[in-house]
C-alpha cells in the first residue's frame, strides 16, 4: 500500500541525508575544486585548470604508487578473502568454545593500527634483534631485514594490513555460514556427499553474493590502504611501498601542495568508483 | 509607588557604582597557548614550565594560562601545524625551523620580528650568535626565538674502539671508512642511523667541505645541479658509509638510533649535543661519560674551503610568537623567561640559547664548555639541507638519498633525479 503523501520518507531521511551531504558530498566537491588550484596552505590560492591532472601523468611516485597499489589489492585482497572465510569455516565447525576464538580472531581489528604495526616493527627488526630473525638464526638462515629490502617490503606491508582486518570478514562470512539452513546441509549428507562436497558444493552457493559484497568492500578498502603502509614504512624504502594514499598525504600535508594533493585523491576517488564498476559487472555475470 | 522608584534607584546607584569599580580596575591576562614539537620530557619544556610556574607566583594578580601541546613526532607536528596554519588558527606560540614554508608565514605576517624583541627588551647580546643566526631566514630575518645551543658530534664508545684497535679518531673522511671497517672486523655495528634527518647530514658533509654552503643553494634553486663534482663526491661516501649502517637501517626511527648507542651495541653515532641526556651519555658528575667520545666532522683535502673547525651547530627548532598575541603583557613574560632561562635550563643539563653568567659558564662541565668553545670557533655554519630545502624537495631528497645509500641507484642518477624534482618543482 503506497503512503498517501510522500513527504514523510524524505523527513525521515533528512537527517542522514544531511550528516551525508556535509560529511561526504560537500568534501568531495571541496577536494575537486582545489584540485585546479595551486595552493601551498599560506599565501593565495591560484587557478591552473588542468595543469595537476596533467602532471600526475608525468609523475614517476605515482606511477610507483599506482602500481604498487594493484599488488597490495589483489594480494590484499585475496589474503583477507581466504582468511577471513577460513577463520570463518574453522569457528563453524566447533561448538564450545566458538566464541572464546572469536574474540581472539577479531582482536587485531580492534587494536589501533600504530600499535600492530610497532609489534611487527620490533618482531621483523635484525639490528636490534627481532623474534624473526632469532627464528631465522636458529633456522640457520641469515636474518632478512624485511621492512628495508624492496623485494620483499610490500609483501611484508600487505600481509600485515591483511592481519589487521581479516578479522572483520570472518565475523561476516561467519554469519553468513551460519545463515545456511541446516536442513539443506543434512540433505546434502543423507545424500551422500562428504564433508569437502557439502562444503563447496551446498554451503559456499548458499553465501554467494556475500562473496561480492566481501569483494567490493575489501577492493575499496585496499585501494584506500594507508595507515599500515605510512606507519611501518612511511612509503619507504624508497617507493618500495609507497602507495596512492600514502602519496596524497604526503603531497597535500608534508610537501604543503593541497592543490596536487587533492587531485590524487580525485584519481583515488575515480579508480575506486572504476573498481567497484568492474565488481559488480562480474557479479552480474555470475547472477545471470 | 514613591518608595519603589526610591527603591530601583538605590539599587541602580549600587550597581552603577560596583560596575565602575570593577572595570576601572585594570585585569591583567595573558593566555599562551603553545604548539611544541619537543616532547614533554624535553630540557626545554621543563624549564619553561618551571619558569612559567614562577612567574604566576611572583604575579597573582595576572590570570596567566600556559598551555603546552607537545607532539614530538616532527612529522606529524609539521602536519598538524600546516593545517592550522591554513585555516588561520595559529596559537599564540608554535615551533618551526627557518625554512621556506616559514618564510611565507612571515610574509603573511603571522610571526612578530625577535630581531625587534630582543632590542626591545634589551636581550641582543645575551643570545648566543648562534642561537640568533642558525634561526635567521634567508633574507635575513629574525622571527624566531630559539632555546638550545647546539653543536653535532660523532659521538663515539671508547671500549669499541680500543677492542677494534683503534688508537685515534678519524680526521678524514677516507680515515672514518677505515675505522668503520675495523669496527665490522670487530663483530660490531659500526655506525647506527635511524630517522629522517641524520642521513642527509651525512650526506651534506663532504659537499660542504668541497663547496661550503654554495653547493646545496644553487642546487635547490636551480643555479646549480646536484651532480657537481661535491654532489658526486658526497653521493660516492653515501654509498661507501651506508654499508656500516646497522641491518635495516632504512625503516629504523631516531629513537632505535639512539638506543642502539646507549645500550652499547653500535660504536659510533652522530646526533647532536641535544641527544646527551637523550642517549645516556651524561654521567652522575653532569659531564660526558668516560666511556664515550666525540669528534667532528671529518675533512676531505686540503683542497678543502671550509676549515676543520667549520662543521653542523644549530640551535634546535626555534618558537614563533604569532604577531597579533604580542601585547606588553607578553614582552613582560618573555623578558622574564630569557632572564631567568638561562639557570632553568642548566638545571636539566641543556645548553641554553641565553648565555649564562660568567660565574656560572666557568663553572659548567667540561662537555659544555667544549660544546661553548666549538660553536664560538665556527666561522662557516654548515646548514641543515632539510631545514633550508623546500618541504616538497626534503620528501624526495630523503627518499632518493635512501636509494641511493641502498645502492639501487648509482650517484649520477641520484644527481639526475634530484635535478629533476627541482626542475618539476620550478
């Protein structure tokens, strides 16, 4: 039965709405009028039309930051995926003691990021020694200073943002797993599918488009990445884990350029808008 | 109705009269609200507070708020202080180096002149030359007070030369690569880094004895080029030095620096004077331990146009006191402080900007009399490449010098990238 008046919606969203303008929307369109300006914070700010766009194609940071950003989310991505529905699959599977693991599971989303980043800056250090590299020691191995060698710092960078918040999927996939009708599942059994069958075959279908909406947050989540990376290696060494973030940052805060500082982050705007586009064009795929 | 009208005017003549007392009395305020990139524990914090503690007793008649906001990452308080500096919310004092980004807020107008201060309020020749040059800006400008006298060192552990073998300190740049070596041969860290700044002093030194100052000027403002014979010959000891670092250097912080000093397990590290009580090198007497040396930066040549005696002093981040807060009750407080500054800060074993007196100076540690003597024996400061070098052009100089120390680029590229973020940046 359809409201007589329609007003009443539009009140009651007001509010949000409101918190949604002058939080998000009103920022957003800020950020992309300064990013034709040129303004070091201080002195007069100065139209230059597309000169900032223009130059982020010339920009060799970038170019780094950009590139490194695609690993950090695919690799990122993947990580907290498999994780997370891992975590996820081993707690559904347990009755007693489900909540104790958890809790534990789900500790390092909430512990601020400058404090897990200071463990496993102490845990990987070589000089002084780091629990890594006394492993690695009693392993016979040389001790690899991980945060300071390019090969392997973004590794490093990724995989412990993905610590960080794999927690969170699992409590969603979790869920999910736990929304499956049992019923479906004990038909599976009196069928005669084994463990391994029911699971991809019966349980994994049932959760579906939790996949996708998993997918698209993580996706806009790893393009965004930044504290772990600033924090742990402050982009370093050298661009080895600078990522688009990191750089805008840096570029709006450090270097005093607002005006090229906000251009990035309407590229970050723009890729992460292009990113989500190709997940759900995927997830139509799938549906259809 | 003619008792209440008599009423209502002896209540008014009451207030008028009670109003008239009290704005004819004179209030005295003064609120400072200070933005400080030391941390709380810093000598000079300490010594201001105890000063400001003293002065509101001596004056209870004056309500006197002084509130500091310590953030001692200096990333993070550069950033903080940025961004208040664009919304125009500026508390009345806040710490900044001399560099560029400063010399805009003093062409906006927001710091008051400490060159007029100081004549003011009498102080000109209290202030060690250093304290008032090293914060000069390149127009020659004073705008900010400083409260450290500073000198940079190698500091060194005695017992991990004499274990090494090592019987004098190096006075070449070729003879500190000698004894790093040595120090490797011995099983020990030669030289620990960590942080932002230290390596580009690193950097800076053999520049400066081949060119003084001349070089790293004209490569930032692209009269010169960072390729130059000094540019190479400094990126060629950046290379060679860079493998005495300890292992993982590149993502070690100042603090990690420091302790790996003072709890004995690098010989050598080099940091200013200001890092004595930081990196427990004081002893119990206040004078440098036994077991720990310094020497200056080395030299290059004869060839060389700055002197042995020329080398990095500083006063540390200067304070900026925002024009429109300067009233005379502020020059009463900041006169009162420089006066009494000098004790306070000899208290926490700082060397302060504000020269003792005589009785005092004579009477001081060896350590800082040495320090004294060293920055009075200086005739060419070597100045500090991330203070002078534009903020946008610091970022890529510390992250190419970190290349370059890596070996993933050889110096001529070093020299070519660099040339080309001054050319971007022009």
């Amino acid at each position: 039965m359809r409201p007589r008046r329609k007003i009443e919606p539009w009140l009651f969203l007001l509010p949000a709405l409101a918190v949604y303008i002058g939080v998000v929307l009103f920022p957003m369109a800020g950020t992309i009028g300064y990013s034709f300006l040129e303004w070091n914070g201080i002195g007069e700010k100065k139209f230059i039309g597309f000169d900032n766009y223009v130059r982020m194609f010339t920009d060799k940071t970038l170019r780094a930051a950009f590139f490194n950003n695609l690993f950090f989310m695919l690799v990122g991505t993947a990580f907290q995926m498999i994780m997370g529905l891992l975590m996820a699959t081993l707690l559904s599977g347990i009755r007693k003691g489900s909540n104790i693991f958890r809790v534990l599971y789900f500790i390092p989303c909430i512990i601020s990021s400058m404090a897990i980043c200071k463990i496993f800056e102490k845990l990987l250090s070589v000089q002084p020694r780091g629990v890594i590299s006394v492993v690695m020691e009693l392993l016979n191995m040389k001790p690899i200073a991980f945060l300071s060698e390019f090969k392997y710092a973004l590794t490093c960078v990724t995989l412990i943002d993905g610590y960080k918040f794999c927690g969170l999927y699992m409590v969603i996939f979790y869920a999910a797993l736990m929304n499956v009708p049992q019923e479906t599942v004990e038909a599976a059994y009196i069928d005669g599918c084994s463990w391994m069958q029911a699971y991809f075959k019966v349980k994994l279908p049932a959760i579906k488009n939790m996949f996708f909406i998993v997918l698209v947050i993580l996706v806009n989540g790893c393009l965004k990445g930044f504290d772990v990376s600033y924090i742990l290696t402050g982009g370093g060494p050298g661009n080895a884990t600078e990522l688009v973030a990191t750089y805008m940052y840096k570029t709006a805060f450090s270097m005093s350029n607002f005006g090229y500082g906000s251009t990035l982050a309407v590229f970050i705007l723009i890729e992460s808008l292009i990113a989500v586009g190709i997940v759900k064009m995927i997830q139509k795929k799938f549906s259809d | 109705m003619k008792k209440k009208l008599v009423t209502i005017l002896a209540l008014g003549t009451i207030c008028a009269s009670m109003l008239s007392v009290t704005c004819g009395a004179e209030e005295r305020k003064l609120t400072i609200n200070w933005l400080s990139s030391r941390s709380a524990s810093e000598a000079p914090i300490m010594a201001i507070q105890d000063i400001a503690e003293q002065y509101r007793e001596e004056n209870p008649d004056l309500d006197f708020t002084f509130e500091i906001e310590n953030i001692s990452d200096r990333t993070a308080y550069l950033q903080k202080l940025k961004i208040l500096a664009a919304s125009d919310e500026l508390p009345e004092w806040y710490d900044s180096d001399p560099d560029t980004w400063f010399a805009d807020i003093v062409k906006d107008g927001k710091a008051y002149s400490i060159d007029d201060l100081y004549s003011e309020l009498g102080m000109d020749d209290r202030i060690f030359t250093i304290s008032k040059e090293y914060a000069r800006l390149a127009d020659g400008s004073l705008n900010l007070m400083t409260l450290q006298c500073n000198t940079e060192y190698f500091f060194y552990n005695k017992e991990m030369f004499e274990a090494a073998g090592i019987t004098e300190v190096p006075t070449t740049f070729d003879e500190l690569l000698e004894t790093c070596q040595k120090l490797q041969d011995s099983g020990v860290i030669p030289i620990t880094m960590g942080g932002d700044w230290p390596i580009l002093r690193y950097f800076a030194q053999v520049p400066f004895r081949m060119d003084a100052n001349n070089y790293i000027e004209k490569a930032v403002t692209g009269e010169g080029s960072f390729g130059t014979e000094a540019g190479i010959a400094g990126a060629e000891f950046m290379q060679n030095i860079a493998q005495y670092f300890q292992t993982g250097w590149s993502s070690a912080d100042y603090d990690t620096m420091n302790d790996l000093f003072a709890s004995g397990q690098a010989a050598i590290m080099y940091n200013g004077t200001w890092a004595l009580s930081q990196a427990d090198m004081i002893g119990e007497d206040g004078n440098i331990k036994d077991s720990i040396g310094c020497f200056t930066m080395p030299v290059c040549s004869e060839s060389d146009v700055t002197k042995p005696t020329d080398f990095f002093a500083n006063s540390g981040i200067g304070t900026a006191v925002r024009t429109d807060a300067m009233d005379n009750e502020m020059k009463a407080w900041i006169k009162y402080m420089l006066e009494h500054y000098a004790e306070a800060s000899l208290a926490y074993d700082n060397l302060p900007s504000v020269m003792p007196d005589e009785e005092t100076m004579n009477n001081l540690p060896q350590i800082y009399q040495q320090i004294i003597a060293d920055v009075s024996n200086v005739e060419v400061y070597s100045k500090c490449w991330d203070v002078v070098i534009n903020s946008s052009l610091v970022e890529s100089l510390e992250k190419e010098t970190v290349m370059l120390a890596l070996g993933q680029e050889t110096p001529e590229e070093w020299a070519a990238n660099m040339d080309e973020h001054v050319k971007n940046q022009l």
